[in-house]
C-alpha cells in the first residue's frame, strides 16, 4: 500500500489533469461499445447460423423467450442435473452433492436423459445454449425455470433468483414446452444495483396458475421492501402476471411474514398472529387473530375456528364450513413413487402412503421403515440404504427390507440413483482401491460400468 | 503525524489532503474492500474519491457532511466498479500483505476481524451497511445519508444482513449481537 504522501501526490496529479479520464473513458465506452457491435454481430450471425436461434441475443445472454424445448412432445418429464466432468467419479456425479454447471434435463418417453434444447419451432431438433440452471420449480401447468450466466450452486425444488435485470427466468407450459419470459414482464428499475428476488414454492400452485413473491433490495432507494405478490399464468400464448397484492399493509417492515396460495387462487398472508386473505378479485380480508391456516396437500387452505370447528376456504375467499380436513401436506421433493391414486412420500425416515379418494378427500397412512440409515437413493420401488459394509433395500410400498442382498465385499461410501432406476455407489474394497459401481433396477451389481452421462439434481414427470 | 486541525474545504492542497488520508484513506478503503473485495483497486478507488472532490472544488462547513460525501461517493464508485467489472483478483502476496496491514489498521479486535472476513461472503449490499454500521459504528442516521435512503430502510437492511450474516457464523457457532460491537 503507498504512503499517505504518495497517495495525496497521486491524487494532486490525477485531478492536475480533469480532461483525460473523461476523455479516456468516452473513447473505451465508444471502444466497448463498437467491440459489443462487432461482437454482436458476430455473436448474432453465430447463433443465427449455428444455433437457429438469430435475433435473439441481447448484450447479457440469450433470449429465450417464446421459443421452445425442441422436441417436447417426446418429453415425459422435466428436471436439472449437470454433467460430470472428466475427472469427476461416477458417484459423485450421480450423488448430486458436489456442485457443477446445472442445465435443464429432459427425460423422453423411454426414460432417456438428455440435456434440453432450444428451439423456434416445437418440431424442430434445436440446439443447446450456454445457460446454467439456478431453480426450477415445477407446477401441475407449468415449470419455473431460472438461468444463471455463470455456474451457480442450484437449489431445487424453490427457488430466489436475481438479479432483475438479467431477464433470466423463464415460464414453460407444460403443455406446449413454450417458454415465457417472467422476469421481463416485472416493473423495470432504473436502479443498476437494484436486486429482485423472486420466491417461488410448491405453496403457490393454483389449479390454473401460480403465485409468487418478489422482493426487491438496493441501495439506491428504499430497500427491503416486498413487490408484492403476483399471479402468473398464460392466456392466448401470452405470459401474463398481475400484481395481486402490493404490500400496502406494510407487513414486510422486519416482520416474520408468510405467503401462500390455495388451490383456486386465494392467497394468504401470515404476519405473526394475524392473517390475511386475498381473493382472485383482490379483496382483501383480515381474519380473526390466532388462526393457525394450514395448506393441505389437495391445495385446500384450513383451519380450526374457536369452537375447534374445521373450516375452509372456498373459490371465493369466503370461509365455509368443512368436513375433510387435513393438515398434511408433502414438498414435490419428498415424492418417492406414484401408483395410480397413490402416492407414496418419504419425510423424516417415515414413508407416507397418500390414497386419493377424489382432487380433495385423501388418506395419509405412515409406513415404518423396518430399518433406516441416513445415506439412501430411491428408486421407483425401492429406497436403497448404505450402512457400511451393506447396501439394502426397503420396498417402498411395505417399508420392510426385502432379500436383496449383493455380495459385493465393499466398505461403501456413498449411493444415489439417477432417476432410472440405477443406483450408483462408491466403495472401497479390500485392497483400499476405490471402486464405483452400479446396482440395475433388477438388482445386478456390476462394478464395469459406463460412466453415468448425468447427475440428476430434481426431475419432475409432467402430466 | 500531522497535528493541524483538519479543515474540510481546500483539498488541492497537499497538507490538507494528507492530513485527511492520515484520518480517512484506510477506513474508506476498508469501506471500499468491503463492497469489492479487492484491497489493491480499494486504495485506488479511494483516491477516485477524492480526485473528484477536488475536481469540483467541494468544500464541507463539518466533518459530519464530509463524511457523508466521501462515503456515498466512495459507495457510488465501488458499486460502479462492480457492476463493470467481471475480473477476479489474483491473491498474491504483496495483496496479502496490503489486506493484513490494512484490516490491523482499521479492525480493533478479533471478533470485528471475524465479522470482518464472514461479511465478506455476503452480497455487496450486506457488506456495505455492516461494515458501516459495525465497523465504522456510523448510527442509523449518517447511513441513511451515506446511502440516500431513509431511516427505516437502513433499520430493514440492517436487520436483514444481520440475518444472514449470523447465518453464516452460526456454522462456526458464533452469534453476532449488537453488544458485541
């Protein structure tokens, strides 16, 4: 670091000469700014010629809005993973633990996985673009994707993102595998350092849209402050939000406040001990103090009045009496299996037999698990445990162990699966080698293995 | 050292500006490192701040409206800086060096150190309103004034960066509480 002495000389020579910085920095903005032209240019002409995508490159990162994920017809599911590199083990590819550059997966009709692509016509082959996935959150109608520039660690299901002015999350109807631009549509900042944050969760699903916070944080003018909460949904292939709610309660002023949304549209605000309900006319309504509203699993939003008598909301926002009630209610993440009208969760060492009556009557039933260990992967009917020298399996179903038993003389280190059905392991063997291996949905054990193409962080089966 | 009583108008000239480095430099650039985690372009940030004062010819009647300039103009200049630039700083020894004898200069204990190096993984604008309000111990209302927001907001900011950043030296089973400034 200089002296004192040299810095006050320095700065004396500096501010000696007032023009050249200016003048320096005019003459690198017009430098910059041709070089993005030419860049641009040549950029632009790449993707146009290279990756059909022309036009739609903007300074930051390619644009994907209105176009689609090429080939979506042949998708029957949706998610994110990465792709090992070199270097990287089998397992620790599969395991999703260690980080690495996050795309968007899709799974087509015979379970293979490749890395999605883009394209302006939903027939067409389309190609990859350079865009790492920062969360996805994925809806009955629709998958909530945000890009990030750079590698990021990825956060499934939920999901903050910013910054704002990036542009960089998407909306994909599932239906149609057009994405949709959700960022753009937000109210512009002129703030550069202005932040916005969008919170998404499986808490702010709606049977034909879906909810979301944002807040926003800069320095440059009031900070902290929630956007408010917004419903998105697409009509007449349009993306289209509207601002249900714009915190003109002041409920965000560092209070501890919750939002969610039911099944038709209503949405709640939690501030404390006092809530609030906000109808899709945007009525809003404050309810008695105390009341502990949960969101079951069918959407539905209840709670207990003070004679300990079950209510609801119904389509309107108004509260109506109620016979089902249930406060259970299961993050898309903790799906293990589904079969039919039963769904089968897995939280807390404890399997959870979900049995649908009709969209609102359900049945929890818990399944023990005869033994559990805190290193497993599931599978589609199976949950693979790794207890040292052991590898088990508990069939989902009955949560007892099964006759499984693969005489493999290993000190495993770690399982996971890959969404197929395979279950990938690590292990040291008697010699102290490292090995990796492969468990197939029929139980073989095989330690000769093709590297795992993908980690799969979260895949979700569309409908 | 120099005795004369720091007079805030007249920064072209050498004394005065030595007098005021010998006062403000290193805590502007732990200011300035502080949003952009970079001890060497701190330092030469700093001196951006005080080229343009001199530059306008800016005078203060009192330090306190000093202080507000040449921290929200030390502020506007760091954020400028990181939103225009994608460089990534090499650590070499001489920067090591620079960091060590600046953060001794300006951190007086080592919990503040601690602090000091836990806030530097969060995001730029948590980093800036704790080290203000932590490290150069500023109130609420000369941050609101350095960052051109009102009171409030500076109360919200605080709360939320304190959040986080006890988030993060609750992994290494340490809570940061105002008493402990």
């Amino acid at each position: 670091m200089k002296t004192n002495s040299e810095r006050a000389n320095e700065v004396l020579k500096r501010a000696s000469q007032p023009c050249t910085k200016t003048e320096t920095a005019k003459n690198k903005r017009w430098i910059t700014i041709l070089s993005c032209c030419l860049a641009s240019v040549i950029v632009v002409t790449s993707i146009g010629l290279g990756l059909g995508l022309g036009g739609v490159f903007n300074s930051d990162f390619i644009s994907l809005d209105k176009m689609y994920l090429a080939n979506f017809a042949n998708y029957s599911a949706i998610g994110a993973g990465s792709q090992p590199g070199a270097n990287e083990s089998v397992v620790s590819a599969a395991s999703g633990d260690s980080s690495g550059d996050a795309f968007l997966l899709s799974v087509d009709k015979e379970g293979k996985i490749e890395r999605a692509r883009y394209a302006k016509n939903p027939n067409d082959n389309g190609k990859e673009i350079p865009m790492n996935v920062s969360g996805l959150q994925h809806f009955e109608n629709y998958t909530v994707v945000g890009f990030s520039g750079w590698s990021v660690n990825p956060n499934y299901p939920a999901f903050e993102i910013g910054p704002y002015y990036k542009k960089m999350t998407y909306v994909i109807d599932n239906h149609t595998g057009k994405l949709y631009s959700l960022q753009s549509l937000l109210p512009k900042t002129n703030y550069p350092d202005k932040e916005i944050v969008i919170t998404i969760s499986d808490k702010f699903e709606s049977y034909d849209c879906f909810y979301f916070f944002t807040e926003s944080y800069g320095i440059s003018e009031a900070n902290l402050t929630v956007d408010g909460l917004w419903r998105a949904y697409v009509e007449n292939d349009q993306l289209k939000i509207e601002q249900v709610y714009d915190d003109t309660l002041g409920l965000t002023d560092g209070h501890n406040v919750t939002y969610f949304s039911d099944r038709y549209g209503n949405s709640f605000i939690i501030d404390n001990n006092i809530s609030y309900v906000i109808n899709r006319e945007s009525k809003l309504n404050r309810l008695d103090d105390d009341l502990k509203l949960v969101r079951s699993l069918n959407g539905e939003v209840y709670f207990k009045n003070a004679q300990q008598k079950a209510q609801k909301f119904d389509e309107n926002g108004n509260v109506v009496d109620t016979e089902f009630y249930s406060e259970t209610f299961f993050y898309k993440k903790d799906l293990i299996k589904k079969d039919g009208k039963t769904n089968y969760y897995l939280k807390n060492e404890t399997i959870y037999k979900i049995t649908w009556e009709d969209d609102i009557k359900f049945t929890t039933e818990p399944i023990e698990i005869e033994r559990s260990e805190e290193i497993y992967a599931t599978t589609k009917d199976y949950i693979y445990f790794c207890a040292n020298k052991i590898i088990y399996r508990v069939v989902i179903t009955t949560g007892k162990i099964d006759d499984f038993r693969p005489s493999v003389p290993y000190y495993f280190t770690s399982i996971s699966s890959d969404n197929l059905g395979n279950v990938w392991f690590t292990a040291i063997n008697s010699d102290m080698d490292n090995v990796t291996g492969k468990i197939d949905n029929d139980g073989n054990v095989t330690t000769t293995i093709t590297p795992n193409e993908f980690r799969v962080y979260y895949i979700n089966p569309l409908n | 050292m120099n005795n004369k009583k720091i007079e805030f108008q007249n920064f072209a000239d050498k004394q005065v500006l030595e007098a005021i480095f010998e006062k403000y430099a290193n805590r502007i650039i732990g200011y300035i490192n502080s949003i952009i985690k970079d001890v060497a372009t701190a330092e030469d940030l700093m001196m951006d701040v005080f080229v343009e004062l001199i530059r306008r010819n800016l005078s203060f009647d009192c330090e306190n409206k000093f202080i507000a300039y040449v921290y929200k103009s030390a502020r506007n200049i760091a954020f400028n800086h990181l939103n225009k630039s994608s460089h990534t700083t090499r650590l070499t020894n001489e920067l090591l060096e620079d960091t060590n004898e600046l953060e001794n200069q300006i951190l007086k204990n080592d919990l503040t150190k601690k602090i000091y190096h836990t806030m530097l993984f969060l995001k730029p604008q948590y980093r800036n309103v704790l080290y203000l309000s932590y490290i150069e111990n500023f109130s609420q209302d000369e941050i609101a004034q350095i960052l051109g927001i009102n009171k409030k907001a500076v109360k919200n900011l605080c709360f939320r960066a304190k959040k986080k950043l006890n988030q993060v030296l609750s992994k290494e089973n340490l809570c940061f509480n105002e008493e402990e400034k």
